[in-house]
C-alpha cells in the first residue's frame, strides 16, 4: 500500500517540519504497523535524519521500539549524521556498515 509521507507545499492534514509539510495520518499508520509488528519481523528504518535525531518524525517511535520491542532493527542514516544517531538514540557497540555511493 501507497501512503504520502510529506511534501514540500502546505496542504490540510499535513503538518509543517522545516521546509516539509508531514501527513500526520501516514505517520500514525507507520507507528501503528511497526508497534503491531511479529516479535520476529526485522524492523526496516530507511533513514532517519535531523528530525528523527530531534524526536520528530520517526523518532517516537524509534525510541518506543528500541525500548519495548524485542525485534531486530535495520536502520538506514547518512553518515553526517551517524554519530548523532548513535548518542541520541543510545545505540551501544551498534554494526555499522558503511556503502559506498
């Protein structure tokens, strides 16, 4: 299933972060889908950034995963944020892999 995440133009149900305007309601259903997950599903975050680091977006989630779900994590970030990754969301001895562009 489809779902618009945000755009870079008002319009209603969409809530402004910086220069982006985010769909509350895909938000929501984002959260909900990965908080229901199997216990045994590998969590997929394709990335995280600035507004996941500062608890917006992703970031309550994030947070709710690692603190409340037993699931493997698979996330994504580029690598000028890769440190403040690491100290926002404590990720001790986390596996980086770095990818060549």
């Amino acid at each position: 299933e489809e779902r618009l995440l945000c755009l870079d133009h008002p319009k209603d149900g969409f809530k402004q972060n910086g220069r982006f305007y985010f769909c509350e309601a895909t938000i929501e259903y984002g959260e909900a889908l990965l908080k229901n997950s199997d216990d045994t599903s590998i969590l997929v975050i394709d990335e995280i950034g600035l507004f996941e680091i500062r608890g917006e977006v992703w970031g309550p989630v994030l947070r709710y995963l690692m603190r409340q779900k037993p699931n493997p994590l698979l996330i994504t970030v580029r690598s000028q944020f890769l440190e403040q990754a690491i100290k926002s969301f404590h990720l001790f001895d986390p596996s980086v892999f770095h990818l060549s562009e």
